[in-house]
C-alpha cells in the first residue's frame, strides 16, 4: 500500500521529534553524570525504568554508584543541578517533590540569613521559582498516570 504526501511528511516529522528528544535526553545523561563526577561520585549505570523526562524542562535520573550498592537521584535541565541519596524518594515524582522541598528550605536559610548579600538573596530567589515550579508539575497527575512505582 503506498503512503500518501502527508503520511510520509506526518512520519518524517514523527521521525524528526523523536531524534530531538533522543539528543535531548542524552545531552541531559552527560551533563548529569559530569555533575556528579564534579561531586566526587562516580556513576555505574542509570536506571531507565525509573527516571523520568519531561522534556524540554527537566530529567529526573536514578542512577547507581561505581563499587557500591548506593544509588542517588539527579536533577537537570532548566532547574539548579542537584542530586540526593536514593533513599529519601520511592519514585521519580517523590524525588521531585523531595527537591522541590530542599530547595525551598535552602532558600528560607539564605533569605533568614542576616548575613546574606544581594547575591545571594539572588539565587535564594531563583531557588524559590525552580521548587514552586517543580511542585507545580508533582502536582499534574496526568504527568504521573504511567509511572509504574
């Protein structure tokens, strides 16, 4: 059965996306796991089935740590690179909500800082939009439906 123009125009623009994203993702994986390794923590493999991509705004990683049993979830892309221990969150969506909340204490410390410069009131702003966004989309149920955890 032949294809018609716009079946093939709709697959090649079908095609197209999904390369974006693929670029997306791994672009994302890189830029998390050198965060890491800046951290001093060496990655042994991501778990797949429990990240989770909302691309274009943010990549939710759970990845496991070279010679040990330890695991960690990482954040990235429009929000502060950011990671915590595997224990603190179930699911991808509970890791969310953890950093959402981190970010809105580490923010409180610095706006409650008597001590804190212009700068710094700064970045405790920027903090402060990043969890409110964050929790914004914790919040969407339909970003969640097929979370399998």
């Amino acid at each position: 059965m032949n294809q018609s123009r716009s079946e093939i125009a709709m697959n090649t623009e079908q095609e197209q996306a999904n390369a974006e994203q693929a670029t997306w993702v791994r672009e994302h994986f890189q830029k998390a796991n050198g965060y890491l390794v800046e951290k001093g923590l060496v990655t042994d493999k991501v778990l797949t089935k429990e990240c989770r991509y909302l691309i274009p705004h943010i990549a939710i990683w759970k990845f496991t740590l070279r010679g040990s049993t330890d695991k960690v979830w990482a954040i990235n892309g429009v929000c502060p690179s950011d990671y915590v221990d595997a224990g603190v969150a179930t699911t991808a969506r509970d890791a969310l909500r953890h950093f959402s909340l981190r970010w809105q204490l580490r923010a409180d410390n610095i706006l409650n800082d008597a001590n804190a410069d212009e700068t710094q009131q700064k970045f405790a702003q920027l903090l402060i939009n990043h969890a409110e966004a964050c929790y914004d989309i914790v919040e969407r149920e339909e970003l969640w439906v097929d979370q399998e955890f």
